[in-house]
C-alpha cells in the first residue's frame, strides 16, 4: 500500500522475509528524504499498520528536529 499523508509518501508491504515469514515493511519519505523505515513482525494488517504511520508523519510534521 502505498500513499500520500501531508506531503509524505507512506509505503507498507507485507511480504516472505529471508527467514520463511512474512513481515510487514514500511518507509516514509518527505521530499525525497528518509523519514522513518524499518520492518514488523507483528500481525498487522497492511491497511492498519498505514494508518498508525500517519502519527509518525504528524510527530515529524510537530516536531522534525527530532528526525534529523
């Protein structure tokens, strides 16, 4: 799933990790630069886990020193 959330791209995908299980994998970029990514274990929905990325962009959009 892949979208725009105040001016972010937000990309989740779930897909076979090298260890036989799927994972969740997520990346937030503004303006070309990397925000926030990394991967999930967890049972999350694709849809769920996009949703819950919108607090990160909000905290960066609040608060960008801290990304830097």
């Amino acid at each position: 799933m892949k979208g725009m959330y105040k001016g972010c791209e937000i990309e989740v995908t779930k897909e076979k990790s090298l260890a036989g299980y799927k994972m969740l994998f997520y990346s937030i970029f503004d303006d070309g630069y990397e925000v926030d990514s990394g991967h999930s274990e967890g049972g999350d929905k694709v849809t769920e886990f996009y949703e819950s990325l919108k607090n990160v962009v909000d905290d960066y959009k609040e608060h960008s020193e801290d990304y830097e």
